[in-house]
C-alpha cells in the first residue's frame, strides 16, 4: 500500500500495531457464527405453509409505525447499507493488503463488517417486506452514498479510527435502542425487537473500540489526546452525511432533524457521548504537557460546551418546517 502518511500518522500506526496482541484477546467482543442471530430469525418464514398469515400479521403491525419513525428507520438503514465504506476506511488500521490477512485487526475489521452487515442486510428486508416505503428511491439513496465515499474529520490519522468509530457505535446503540423503545410504544414489537438487537451488537462493537482507544491513551497519552481533541474541533461527521435521494440535497440534514425532533438523535446524545468518552479514556487525569495539555483542557469542557448549547439547537430544530422525503412517496415528516 502506498503510504503518504505524516510523521505522526506513521507513529500512530506503529502504536496501533504494538497492541496487535491485545486486539487478539479481545475478538471475542465478535460473536461467534454458530450462535449469533441471522435477519432471517426476525423476518416472516416464507417458505412455510402459513406464510400468509405471517405476511398479514406482519405488515399489520407495521403499519402502526409513525411516518416520523419510518423516515428515521430508513436513514438508519442506508447509513447501515454504506458499511462498505465504513470497512474501506478502517483497513488503514487494518493494513490488509491480501484481503484475508490472519492478523488481529485484519480479523477484527472482517468480523465486525460480517456483523455490521446484517443489520442493513435485516432493516432493508424488513422495510421491504412492509410495504411502506418506496424502496427504489432508498437504493438509489444507497447506491449515492456509498458512491459518494466518505471521508470522516480527522482522517488519515490513524487513531482517528478508533475515536470515530467509538462515537459512531454508541451513536448507533442510542438511535437504535429509541427507534426501538418508541416504535414498541406505538405497537410494533417485531421492528422493537429487531432494533434492541442490532443495538446490543452496536453495544460489543463500542466497548471493542473503546477499548483499544483506551490502550492506546496508556501508551500514547499526548498523541491520543491530541487526535481526540482534532477530531471534535468541529462536529462529528456523521457517516451518512452524503447521502442523496436525487432530489434532495440537504437530504441528511433533513433526516437529522426529524431524528432530533422525535428524540431518536438530539444534540444531548451528542453531548452525553462525549462526556461518557473524555471520563472513560480518563483523559482529565493523563499526564501530559504542552499542546496536550492545552487540549485536555478542551476535551474537558466539550460536554458541557455542547449541553449549554442544546436548548438554543433544540428550540431551533424545533421551529423547522416538515418536510416531503422521496422515502415515503413524499409524505412529509
Ligand atoms: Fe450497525
Ligand atoms: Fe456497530
């Protein structure tokens, strides 16, 4: 692999590589094929004699899910459909250059993009099956973003890996576990228990990364802090930011509101989850000097920083208009 790494992004690599034994020990954080649930586990059995009362029960239930829901859940699911990107990114700590590499983080990133799979694999089946949604505007919406690439802030730092995707699955595990929690409220308990499950894997992928992160701020407290600290000094890019229907150019931003609006994503979730990793990785009590220093200071204030600034978010969220989403043959939400 050509490598046009900076001096310190080489450092970060060949930490990332020292804890190549530590990352073995911790792959049981993936389940095992034998025993981990499959989509089809969550689905109508269609090959069974009764598989239209299956189907009826079904789409009966989910008909019981609001638009605003269902607009959330298909953002959900695209951005769970792109995890091609997702894994392209990764392998710069990966470093597989063969594909089938036998190492530890080769092994990780493979287990993890099997898991992550499923679960885009699982919503878009179950979306489909509803009869609710216009499926091919959600694959072209698909089809755009992973076209699109993605490119998060911070990158190509390789601690960066792990600090984005430590956010991004306990930002996954929160959007999942509401989606879940309030479409139960509203009667649908397949697609409850369906995001209760895919919230648990997002559950074992967040304390993986977290993890590691948590290793590399014991060994490298300066570097670890510094890329921490570069990496929120704008807002966290979220993996689906670039999706496009072909009609809607602030399409993400769009799906973001309704998510904050219904309490599935809001700005405290953002806040909550940098707090819960500044004191996790201990940042506040590292020893460290200088530019470090100066941006543990920073780490410090961000939860708060983001907190004071929710009301003023929330209430502009709130006064957006609802808006047509090709998703749902322009219904608005
Ligand atoms: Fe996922
Ligand atoms: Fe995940």
């Amino acid at each position: 692999m050509a490598t046009t790494l900076r001096k310190e992004d080489q450092e970060h690599l060949e930490i990332l590589r020292s804890l190549e034994s530590e990352v073995g020990e911790n792959l049981n954080f993936l389940g095992s094929v034998d025993k981990i649930w499959q989509p089809s586990e969550y689905l109508p059995d269609l090959t069974g004699e009764d598989w239209r009362e299956q189907m009826q029960d079904f789409r009966d239930q989910a008909q019981t899910i609001s638009d605003d829901l269902l607009v959330i859940l298909v953002g959900d699911m695209v951005t769970e459909e792109a995890l091609p990107s997702y894994a392209i990114q990764l392998n710069l700590i990966a470093e597989d250059e063969e594909g089938n590499s036998p190492r530890p983080w080769a092994k990780w990133l493979r287990g993890w993009t099997a898991e992550e799979n499923r679960h885009g694999d699982l919503l878009n089946a179950y979306l489909r099956l509803t009869g609710r949604v216009d499926m091919r505007s959600i694959e072209v919406t698909i089809h755009n973003l992973i076209a699109n690439g993605f490119n998060p802030e911070g990158y190509p730092d390789p601690y960066n890996g792990l600090i984005y995707t430590s956010f991004q699955e306990r930002a996954t595990k929160i959007s999942h576990g509401n989606v879940g929690r309030i479409v139960g409220q509203q009667g649908e308990k397949n697609l409850s228990k369906i995001c209760q499950k895919i919230a648990g894997d997002e559950s074992r992928h967040e304390a993986f990364y977290t993890r590691m992160m948590h290793k590399v701020m014991d060994v490298d407290p300066e570097g670890g802090i510094l890329s921490f600290r570069n990496m929120i000094r704008t807002l966290i890019a979220m993996p689906g930011r670039l999706m496009y229907d072909g009609h809607d150019p602030d399409l993400f931003d769009h799906f973001a509101v309704v998510a904050q609006k219904s309490e599935v994503y809001t700005i405290h979730d953002y806040a909550s989850i940098l707090t819960h990793l500044v004191s996790t990785w201990d940042v506040a009590n590292r020893k460290v000097s200088g530019k470090a220093a100066k941006a543990q200071d920073y780490l410090c204030k961000q939860g708060e920083r983001y907190s004071s600034l929710a009301e003023a978010v929330t209430e502009h969220l709130e006064t957006q208009p609802k808006r047509k989403f090709s998703w749902i043959y322009n219904r608005k939400a």
